[in-house]
C-alpha cells in the first residue's frame, strides 16, 4: 500500500509505489486486535464483463493516434488529481467512469453506520471517497489511488475514532489471477485522514489467465469500518469495478497489458480529413444508407450493417485476429475471398483500392455470409492510412481478438 499526502505524488517507479511495511500517517494503526474481515466480491468472467459494459452503457471516442499508456507515461507530473475526477460528472456513479481502457474515475458519499439493538442510528462517519485509477499497456498492474474528504462524524463518533479502510479482490479464472499488494486493513483516527491518500496495485501474475492471450479479470471493492465508544461497526462496502489483464503477442506492443474493461471503445473517421475521406464517405454510406451500398444482399432483404455506435441502442463489431485459432484463421480466410467476389463486380479506377466494411478483420466482416457488407473503391493512399490507424488503435487500447466496438462517422 502507498499512503502520502494528496498532492504531489511521488513520480511512479518510486518507494512510494512498493508495498508499505505499515502505514506511515500520524496516528496510523496497522491492524486492530480482533476487527472483522470484509467479504471479497464474486470473481466475473470475460463475457460478464462484456456484458456490463453494454449494460452501463459506457463509451469513449479512441485517439487512433496517440501511444500506448505504460509505466514510464502514465503520470508525468507525478500527481494523482482527485480534483480533476470530482468535476467529471460521469464518475459520480456507481460505476463511476471508464474515461478510456486506462484511466478510472469514481467519486461519491460513503457512510459507515452505527446502530443500536433496536435499530435506531448511533452514529454515522460520513465522507466523500474519490477514486482514480490507471491500467498500463506494458504491465499486467491496475494502479489505484484512493482519497477520503468531508469528514463528518456525527452521535457516538468523532475525531478521535477510528476509520478502517480495506480492499478486497475477487480474480478470475482462480483466485491467483488478481491480487493487491496492499497492507490493510489501514486505520487511523477520522480527524487524521483527510489530506493524505491511499494508493494500492491489483497486479495479476503472467500464466495466471486463459487462451491464447492469457486473459484474467479482476473486481475489487473498497470497504471502510468505524470504531467509537459502542464498538466497530459492520463493514460498508462500496460499489465494485473491473480490469481485464492480458498478455497477447500480436498487439505489436509489449507482451502484457491491464484495461478498466466495463467501456465500449469507437473510433472516428471525418469525411473532411483528407487523410482517410474516402474510408469515411463509405463508412458513411455502409451505416446510414446501407441499402444503396454494394452488393445488394443475394435474398433482396434489407442490408443491416453493423457497428454504428450512434445506433440506439450502439451497433457493434468485434475484433478477428486471424492467427488466434483455426475459426478465426477460418473466417478471415472467408472475408477476404467474399470481398474480393464482390469488388470483381465492379470497375476499378486507377489509383484506388476495394475497401469493405465491416473491416476484414472483424468477426463480422463479409465472410459472415449473411450479406451485410459493402464494398467501395475508395484512393488508394486513405484506405492505407485509414487501415493504419485501425491496425495502430487495436495495439495501443488493447482490442483483443473478439473485443467490441464501434464506427462513428462524421463530417
């Protein structure tokens, strides 16, 4: 665990960022003699992470452009900003707010309770608990920095009580596959707590995961307990969050990787970036106008296209690495010859390339069979680039083979 004071932060690499012996405040007390142990949430699957995603309907537009976050960039002025995350309306949820796959923000009330035999409230320890957390494109390591303020002990509390935080993780596929390097759980008296912050690594070790990109997942809660004059209360747990952990070896990246997962990322093509204009005129037409696209679909039915993150609810597409196993080596193979029956259809202009969509290397490009595709001769020098950004944005935010996402086309 790092306790320190809020800002600044040491920079990252430091003693701040090993394990502490015991926590360092004033006041501190390590462990109490006989205090309760908070219960570790319910471990979640790949797919149940997946799933939450759709359900707490949390995107972010990707820089195709910008690099990887990893350990040496993270947080090159060294400071955690809580006062940053509390202006993010969006992270005062209880899922908070997965800014992009490595930045984290979560901020609301928390309350630990007193109560007598008979029910009534004896006495409350209410505080504002901000969250900020980084994933790595270079390390299977969630980092979390943890700060309380507004504390307002009121009946049987007071400053002087004692405040117990802990933290607990639930790792899937086994328990190995997500643990923190956390001492806890740490205690201190309430008036002792603000200005300082807590900050803990969930860090899943490398084998700990499944398939070929040795996925693991982790969820974790914070839990906070009083101590005054009647006792300790039961432990209050706050709301959970997830991470994927992955160790692929085709993102052109390095060979680990940690993601806050609960997000569908898109990415955006301009119609007016001269760049990528033809890529994105026939993106255009594939999502908003897809029966006046080629080829028409062999029933006559209705083409739906997908992968229109505008859609309501979002359209989406998912990530086809064709070396990950024989179905995907199967399907892209299928892709390819499907577009390439298409674009003999048509004339090609000099200079220009047959460009399909969905992409070939998504799961539902045209190989699918269902004929929802379209295929467009756009320039030659956009397609490449446009498909330089996909291939540079799938390494850099860490879309594994079988990710969602979605398109967003704009003028």
């Amino acid at each position: 665990m790092r306790l320190a004071a809020s800002t600044p932060a040491p920079a990252i690499g430091s003693v701040y960022h090993a394990p502490a012996a015991s926590p360092s405040a004033p006041g501190a007390v390590a462990e109490l003699p006989g205090a309760s142990t908070p219960s570790a949430p319910k471990p979640s699957t790949p797919a149940s992470e997946a799933r939450l995603a759709l359900e707490q309907q949390q995107t972010y537009e990707a820089d195709p452009e910008a690099p990887a976050v990893t350990r040496k960039t993270a947080r090159p002025n060294a400071v955690v900003d809580f006062d940053a995350c509390r202006k993010r309306p969006l992270g005062h949820r209880d899922q908070g707010e997965v800014i992009d796959h490595f930045h984290f923000c979560r901020w609301g009330t928390d309350r630990v309770v007193q109560l007598e035999g008979d029910g009534r409230v004896a006495g409350t320890v209410t505080f504002t608990e901000t969250e900020v957390g980084l994933g790595f494109g270079d390390a299977r390591d969630i980092q979390m920095d943890v700060q309380l303020t507004n504390m307002k002990p009121t009946g049987v509390f007071d400053g002087a009580s004692v405040l117990s935080w802990d933290v607990t993780a639930g790792g899937w596929p086994s328990a190995r596959s997500c643990g923190t390097d956390a001492t806890h759980p740490y205690s201190a008296p309430v008036a002792a707590w603000p200005g300082t912050f807590m900050g803990f690594n969930l860090k899943s070790p490398k084998g700990s995961g499944q398939g070929l990109d040795d996925i693991a997942t982790c969820v974790w809660n914070n839990h906070y307990q009083a101590i005054g004059a009647e006792g300790p209360t039961v432990w209050s747990d706050g709301p959970s969050a997830g991470a994927r952990y992955d160790s692929s070896t085709y993102l052109a990246r390095p060979a680990a990787g940690a993601i806050f997962d609960r997000v569908t990322p898109y990415m955006t093509y301009h119609m007016t970036d001269k760049l990528v204009a033809g890529v994105a005129i026939h993106l255009y037409f594939a999502l908003d106008f897809p029966q006046i696209t080629f080829p028409p679909r062999p029933d006559n039915r209705p083409k739906v296209i997908p992968g229109n993150i505008r859609a309501n609810p979002p359209s989406l597409i998912h990530r086809l690495y064709a070396g990950y196993d024989a179905a995907a080596k199967d399907r892209s193979n299928k892709n390819r010859a499907e577009k390439d029956r298409a674009c003999a259809r048509l004339t090609r202009p000099a200079g220009t390339d047959c460009d399909e969509y969905p992409f070939a290397s998504s799961w539902e490009g045209a190989g699918l069979g269902d004929g929802n595709f379209s295929v467009m001769y756009v320039d030659s020098t956009q397609n490449q680039k446009a498909g330089s950004r996909l291939s540079t944005w799938y390494g850099a935010d860490r879309i594994l083979n079988g990710d969602a996402f979605g398109m967003n086309i704009l003028w």
